[in-house]
C-alpha cells in the first residue's frame, strides 16, 4: 500500500537560477494540498520537476513514495532519478501541458499510450484489442460529460482552453493516479467550466483516494475542491501553511500581509 508522497529540501535551478531553495511536502491519499503563491515564486517550477521535466537542474532533495505493507514500512527509489515513464508507472499524475506541436496524434491514441505505459507491470490491466480500450475510454468519457467525438480529434486541433482541462481529468480517471500534481487546472475556465473540472477531481479522489497537489492562483476553485491544507509559496519556499483559513487572509491582504 502506497501511503505517502514525501517531498524533502528540494532545490532546484534553471538556466543556472535557484528558483526552488529547500522545499518539503508530505501528502497522505485522500488529501488535498493547494499550493499558493504570487507570479514567478516557483510553482510551476515544482510541478515541472516532479514531472521529470529535462529542463530543471535538482540540486538536491528527494522525493520518495513511502509503502506501507502492515506494519513494514519502505521507501520507493528516489522519484527524481526517474524517468517520467517510470513516474507515471509508479501511479503520479503530472498534468503536462499538452505537447506544443504533435501534429496527427489522435486523443484516443495520446491516451493509450499513457495507458499503456501507466499499467505497463499489470497484464491484467491491459486491453487485448483497440476497440476494447476505445470503448472503455469512450463510457469513461460519458461519464464525465465530455463529448466523446473529441477521442478521434487530433490533440491538438483546436480545442478551448476549458476542454483541454476537460481531457486532462479524462486522462487522469483513465490513470487512477496515487498522487496528481495539477498546475493552475482552473486558468482561463469560466465558473461552470471550473464546476465540471472539481466534480471530475472530487470524484477521483474518492474512487482512487488520489492525493493531490492543486496549484492554483484564485480562490475560487477552493469553493469547489476542499483543500486540507493550504501552503503559501513565496520565492522558492512554503512560507506558511495551515488550513483552508489562509485563503481568506490572502484574500484580504493579498501576498504582501504575509
Ligand atoms: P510560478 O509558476 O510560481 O509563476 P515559475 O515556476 O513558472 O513560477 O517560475 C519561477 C521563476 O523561474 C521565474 O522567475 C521564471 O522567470 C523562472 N523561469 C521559469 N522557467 C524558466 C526558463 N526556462 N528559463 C529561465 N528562467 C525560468
Ligand atoms: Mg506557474
């Protein structure tokens, strides 16, 4: 049993500029960690590196998933000298934009990929034929709202920016993800769009008790996904964390009354 996401003093460069100086972080499952922060304090940063990302040095620290079996209690290989196949493998979701240009890939193509690789250890898991797995993505598909003639779409055929977030928890139900970083889902989503992509995140955190870490700038999609601790970001560092409270003094005073 996986029962911890374990982030411990990382740091982290680009392009020879500290951006992440000695950042911790523990997620349990079933929990939601919504990081805050102004402009340029390193969020996406953290999401990027956790996705394996080539660009981003790490300096140092570690990320570790911690299993539980009973009472014995082990540390997966350090995440950061994983590639991102082996990460996605492991069950952690990182919400990578959409590659800029992949000119003729088809959604449906995209996502059995990633399934594949996701369920790669687990034969059972796997579907004999295409038409198998195109069924089962398109009744997830349904479930969620979403208008499957976007499966056969191109990925990246103009599609707005609130379906793309749609096809992101599509992709993330089609993963049962143990742990989802997600950077900044509700930018750009109008308040219905924003209610869609909550419910579609509520419901995976109870079917896969997913823990998740939320990036985000407003408040408003808080109203939707309860966060169990709130963390503030500030070059580089938590700089404060506590519960949903946090929000309403930032609301308030803004960054600056920190
Ligand atoms: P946030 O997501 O919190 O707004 P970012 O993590 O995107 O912040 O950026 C943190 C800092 O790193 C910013 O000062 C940004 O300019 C810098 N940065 C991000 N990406 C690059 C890059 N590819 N090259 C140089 N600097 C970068
Ligand atoms: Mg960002």
């Amino acid at each position: 049993m996986i029962n911890q996401l374990q982030i411990t003093n990382l740091k982290v460069s680009i392009a020879e500029n500290k951006i992440i100086k000695g950042l911790s972080l523990i997620v349990n499952p079933g929990e939601i960690h919504a990081i805050m922060g102004p402009n340029g304090s390193g969020k996406s940063t953290l999401a990027n590196t956790l996705a394996g990302h080539p660009d981003y040095d790490v300096l140092s620290g570690s990320v570790y998933l911690q299993n539980k079996n009973g009472k014995k209690v082990e540390l997966s290989e350090n995440i950061l000298e994983m590639s991102p196949d082996e990460r996605a493998n492991l069950g952690l979701f990182l919400a990578f934009q959409y590659p800029v240009e992949v000119p003729g890939v088809r959604v449906q193509n995209f996502l059995k990929l990633a399934y594949e690789s996701r369920f790669k250890d687990r034969p059972e898991r796997q579907f004999k034929k295409a038409i198998d797995f195109r069924k089962n993505l398109q009744k997830i598909a349904k479930d969620l709202n979403i208008n499957v003639e976007f499966l056969s779409r191109g990925l990246n055929e103009g599609f707005s920016g609130g379906e793309k977030k749609q096809l992101e928890i599509l992709q993330m139900t089609l993963l049962e993800p143990k742990f989802a970083i997600l950077d900044e889902t509700d930018s750009g989503l109008d308040i219905d769009a924003i209610k869609k992509v909550s419910q579609g995140v509520n419901n995976i955190i109870k079917k896969y008790n997913t823990g998740i870490i939320l990036i985000t700038h407003y408040q408003r999609i808080l109203d939707y996904l309860k966060p169990d601790f709130v963390h503030v970001m500030i070059n580089g560092k938590i700089v404060e964390s506590g519960d949903s409270s946090i929000v309403n003094k930032l609301e308030k005073k803004g960054y600056a009354g920190l």
